[in-house]
C-alpha cells in the first residue's frame, strides 16, 4: 500500500496553549486532519489522517464531529508527525505510518463532540450549492471515452444524491420513491439499469438538485476535466471510487461470487418474483452482497435494502451495479488515463 511520507500544513484549526489541530495536505494532495496527542518520542507529537472529500466536507459543513472524520481516512491511513520539525518555507512535516498496534490505543483518537465551530481560527469552508472535482487526464481521449466516462460519473451522482435524503427529514418519501423505481424497472437487463438510474436523474431535478455539469474540459495531453454539482453527491461519487485504490482485488472477489450465484440460477435476466433454488444460496447471496455494499462503504445500506422490499435478487442487481459502475470509472485511473485530483 502507498502511503504518504510528507504533508504541508495549511493552517492550526484550534491553538489552546499551542496548536492543537492543524488541516493539512499530504503529499499524495489529500486533505489530512491532525490533532495534538502524548508521546514520549517526540517533542510536539501529531496524530491524523487522510480524510475522504465526504468527511471533510460533513466536518467543515458541522454535520459531523472529529471522531467521524478520523473514522473515515482515505485508505485507513494514519499518521505520527512532530510538529516541532517543519521544513523549509512551505511548512513541510515528515509523516510516519502508524502500526496496527498504535491504532488500538484510544488515546490518540479524537474525542466525540468536537466540531469544526470550536475552532479558533477563521479557516474554513463555506457552504456551497455546487463544488467542483477536477480530474487530470492522459493518453488518447475521444468523444466516445468521454461520454463513457461522464455517463458512468452521472449514474453514480444520480444515486448518491438520492441516497442522501433517505435518511434526511423526508426520508419516508424518497424511501417510498426509490422502491417503486426499483420495483418498476424490474432489473432485467441493460434498459432497465438505464431506465432506473434515469428515473433517479429525474427526482433530483424534481428537487432542485445541482445537475452534474461539466465545468471544463481540456483534451490535449495532459488534459482536465471539471465536473460541477452538490457537493455532497460529488464527494460519495468520488470516494466510493476510491474504494478500489486498495481494495479492487477483495471488491471483484464479492462481485464475482454474487454475480456468478446468480448467473447459474439463470437469475440475471430474471423478473423480482423468480426464486432462488434454495433458501441458502439466497441468504448465501445476500450475506454476500451486504460484504459488497459495506466494502464499497455505502451508507444507508439497510434502509436500500428495505426500498428493495426486502427481495434479495432486485437488491443484489443494484449493488452489483453500483459495483460495475465503480469499477469502470477506476479502471481510467488504474489504466493511467484520469488522475482525481
């Protein structure tokens, strides 16, 4: 696994007797979080992490505390460094991987309850209708990669913005809205996946949604892409990508295993009501399928499964293609092609 080695300190968020949170940015350009702790080894000791977009935005919005951030790093990584060694005029530290064994002790954790209005400084960010993602992009790129690309970012956008609501103030609604989308669109082949993520397109227009709007695009290599929408939407697209940096291997293992159960069931192209041959396979499947959405970080994963109905198969065929979507839109990054900056 990569780790970071090196991060610049932006700003100290709080300064009681000291800094005693800093927001910084690592060396792999991800935003870090890292707060004062006790250690004998070193003279001004840190500990912090690589935050995923969604966290750090939730953190700064004040719709999440500390604690729910650091639980959240991008990659599960975490970092020591000794704020009494910064190096040269950018305010570099040298950050040094913490062990599994280090990661046990509470006392580095972050308590629960701090947020981002006790801080002490005037950084921060504000809130936003829209946000942008800008990705860097390399080797030949057509229309038709483009289009690719954009189409699979715009599913996954469509269905977090949903996700999103449903465990808002008008969860009851957008529950009721997603299961008739499901029910409707009977998961039975290539229209219908297109007919479903349309129909989520069309309720976040419904809602005043921020569409998914291409800012800039520059094709010459090396190009850019910028990619405008809510920011929330954006930030669960983005991270759940980056789900596969470190996992791909684990994540197509699951999808493998429920997308082959269903294939020898002869169950891909099959309406909701068609049943499993045992009642096994069918709790085998949905054990399975729940490992997939929990490894791809999905939240709200039980209250999808209720909108489902509580039908195993219809449930699987969305987080497998959720799953495929994903999976596509990392192979331009493994390939060398983006770059999410």
């Amino acid at each position: 696994m990569i780790r970071a080695t090196k991060a610049t300190l932006l700003e100290y968020l709080i300064e009681y007797d000291g800094p005693q949170l800093a927001v910084l940015k690592s060396d792999r350009n991800r935003n870090m979080l890292a707060h004062a702790v006790y250690r004998t080894d070193m003279k001004e000791p840190f500990f912090g992490c690589e935050v995923t977009d969604k966290a750090f935005d939730k953190y700064f919005e004040g719709t999440a505390d500390l604690n729910y951030a650091f639980q959240r790093a991008q990659s599960s990584a975490y970092y020591f460094f000794d704020n009494a060694f910064v190096e040269g005029e950018g305010d570099v530290v040298k950050l040094r991987a913490a062990t599994p064994d280090e990661l046990q002790h509470a006392e580095y954790w972050p308590q629960v309850g701090i947020f981002s209005r006790s801080h002490t400084s005037l950084f921060n960010r504000e809130k936003r209708v829209t946000a942008l993602k800008t990705f860097k992009i390399d080797g030949k790129w057509g229309a038709s990669d483009f289009s690719h690309f954009y189409g699979k970012m715009s599913d996954l956008y469509s269905l977090f913005a949903v996700l999103g609501r449903i465990s808002g103030t008008a969860a009851p609604i957008e529950r009721a809205f997603l299961a008739s989308a499901l029910r409707d669109r009977l998961f039975r082949g290539g229209g219908s996946y297109v007919g479903f993520y349309d129909d989520l397109d069309n309720r976040n227009h419904e809602h005043k949604l921020a569409p998914l709007e291409v800012s800039r695009i520059q094709y010459a290599s090396p190009g850019q892409i910028d990619l405008r929408g809510d920011t929330m939407a954006l930030s669960s697209t983005s991270d759940v990508i980056a789900k596969f940096e470190d996992g791909s291997r684990d994540l197509t293992e699951l999808y493998k295993t429920v997308h082959g159960v269903l294939r020898k069931e002869k169950l891909l192209t099959a309406e909701p009501t068609e049943k499993f041959s045992s009642k096994a396979l069918e709790e085998f499947v949905l054990s399975r399928t729940m490992e997939l959405a929990q490894a791809l970080k999905l939240e709200n994963i039980d209250s999808v499964y209720q909108a489902a109905g509580k039908n195993i198969l219809v449930f699987a065929k969305l987080i497998l293609s959720i799953y495929r979507r994903a999976n596509e839109l990392y192979m331009f990054e493994a390939e060398g092609r983006i770059q999410r900056v």
